[in-house]
C-alpha cells in the first residue's frame, strides 16, 4: 500500500494545518466541541488530495482509495454543514470561493502551481476567524487580522524554500538571487503589516514579535549563499518548523481573548 496514495506528502503544508488548526482552537476566549468540527472538517479536505489525486494517476488498489476518497468527502461535507449555520455569512463564502479555487486547481492538475499553494494557505489561514467566530469571540477585529498575518507569514515561506533550493545549485544564479530578493520583501510586507495592525489596535507586541521572526528566513539564505557546503533539504524543512512552530507560540500567548 503507497502511503501517498491515501496521506498527502508535503511535510510543510501539515505542518501549516496543525499550527492553522492550534491558532483557530486557542486564540477566542473558549473551545467548544464545534472546534473538534472544524479541525476535523478542515483535515478531511487537506487528506482528501492524496485519493483524488491517486485516483487521477490510476491507484492500484482503486476500489480502496475510492473508499477512503468517500469517507473523506462525507466528513468533510458533513463538518461543512454543521458549520455553516453557525458562521458569519461573509465567513461561509471565503470558504466556498477558497474552496471551489482548490477544486478548480485539483481539476486542472495544477494543484502544485504557485497560486494553489497560496490558495491552500489562504485556507488554513481562514480556519483562524472562523475559530475566534465559533468561540464567540470579535471575530472581524481579533480573527481577521492574525489570519491575515499567518497567511503572509505562511505564504512567504514559498521564496525562501525556493531560494535555498536554489542555492544547492548555483548559489549565485539569478534564479537563487531573485528568490532570495522576493524573500526579502515578504519578510518586510510580513512585519510591516504587523506593525500596520499594532499601531491600529488590533494586535499586540507578541504578535510584532512572532511576525518578525519571518526576518530569520532572508537572513538564513544569504548566510547560507555564502557558505561553501549547502544546506540539506530536510534542515531547511526542520528550521521552517521551528519558526511557524515559535510564531505559533508567541501569538498564542500574546493574542488569546
């Protein structure tokens, strides 16, 4: 049995589920069961890529994965719909639009595209209001703008993977120096918009402080361009999950309700 064909692979996007999920249960002021429902709705939907996908490239045990595809979908629908008549109408819709973009992506076969990453990060992102609105909490003034700045900080993350990428190659190539640039800047529009947010009210100094982490990323790939032996894949993996896993940490502490 291929374990991809029933998991996805991409270590950082599970990664960016689990910490999505821990931000949407803990940062309103309690957690009730419906959280259980949307943490589990959420990885039906993020699992059920593995089957649909393996089912595309013709999956060996089909009648198997098809199962498993059915299961999936069922909960997902089922966690959708229980969900919906509890949420904000204008939460119900992002959801529906980030949704049908990944079906259209998945349809397409162009789920590993740039603009499908960033439409799959958007999604986690989005599990962050509609955790604060399930919770009873402000979900406009405290959900909103710390999902906004975890989708920044997530989405930032795909120039810098591609940048020590790079680097193992030619660390001096224009490609390995355009991502390096692009890093750089979505380091500045990430604390930037956080400083935005703190000088507004909406968010605290812990929160500036875990969005200013993602300076770590530019810091580490110009360092690591200029070294003579690359980097392993799987270190610039674990140090990824050591700064969301801290970004984490700091806007719990510092932003619950």
């Amino acid at each position: 049995m291929a374990t991809r064909d029933y998991f996805p692979k991409e270590h950082g996007a599970w990664a960016m589920l689990v910490q999505a999920s821990l931000l949407a249960v803990f940062l309103g002021p309690m957690v009730r069961l419906e959280h259980a429902v949307l943490v589990v709705t959420a990885a039906a939907v993020f699992i059920a890529r593995a089957p649909v996908g393996s089912l595309r490239r013709g999956a060996v045990n089909r009648e198997r994965v098809i199962l498993w595809a059915a299961i999936l979908l069922v909960l997902a629908g089922s966690g959708a719909l229980i969900l919906a008549f509890q949420l904000p109408l204008a939460l119900v819709i992002s959801a529906v639009v980030v949704a049908a973009l990944v079906a259209i992506f998945n349809v397409r076969r162009t789920e590993r595209s740039t603009a499908a990453e960033v439409t799959a990060m958007l999604g986690f992102a989005l599990l962050i209001p509609v955790g604060v609105a399930i919770s009873g909490g402000a979900w406009e003034r405290h959900g909103v703008p710390i999902g906004l700045l975890t989708f920044l900080f997530f989405a930032t993350s795909i120039p810098h993977v591609r940048a020590m990428v790079q680097i193992r190659k030619d660390a001096q190539s224009a490609a390995a120096r355009r991502e390096r640039l692009l890093s750089a800047v979505g380091a500045l529009c990430v604390v930037g918009t956080a400083l935005a947010a703190r000088t507004a009210g909406f968010l605290g100094w812990l929160a500036v402080a875990a969005a200013a982490l993602v300076v770590a990323r530019p810091i580490l790939s110009t360092a690591v361009a200029h070294r003579a032996k690359p980097v392993a894949i799987r270190s610039v993996g674990l140090i990824e999950l050591g700064l969301s896993s801290a970004y984490t940490a700091l806007i719990v502490v510092g932003e619950r309700a």
